[in-house]
C-alpha cells in the first residue's frame, strides 16, 4: 500500500493524535493515505469514530508493540 504522508503522534494523548491527523487530512489531495503512529491505547477507537463522522475511509489498524498504526484514506 502506497503511503502519501506520514505522523508521528507518539508520547501524544487523546485527542491530540486525531486533531494533528485531522489537520494532515486537509492538506492532502482526495484519494492520498495518510498513516498515524501512536502510542495512546485510546486511538483505536477514536480512529475508528473520526472516520465514520469525517467521511474518510479508515484503511487499517494494526498494534505492534506499544505503536497502533492507522492509515486513513482522504476523503
């Protein structure tokens, strides 16, 4: 999977990983991904719940460690 941008939002509580990725989003083209590095449990679910309010497509979600990676795709 072709990756347009990167975030490394490590070490950053909710609802700071959603609010940088939010703002990432939007200078990005429609149809570019965007892959969130994390390490607040909490992001899972609250990846899951901005894309079902924002409209952008929530590609994948995986845990490696203490990292939950997110790639969204631009709506």
């Amino acid at each position: 999977m072709q990756i347009d941008k990167e975030l490394d939002a490590r070490g950053l509580n909710c609802p700071l990983p959603i609010l940088k990725a939010k703002k990432a989003l939007t200078d990005m083209q429609s149809g570019q991904t965007l892959r969130v590095v994390s390490t607040d449990a909490g992001s899972v679910r609250d990846f899951q719940a901005f894309a079902k309010q924002t409209g952008n497509e929530l590609l994948e979600q995986q845990t490696v460690g203490t990292d939950f990676f997110h790639v969204m795709r631009r709506r």
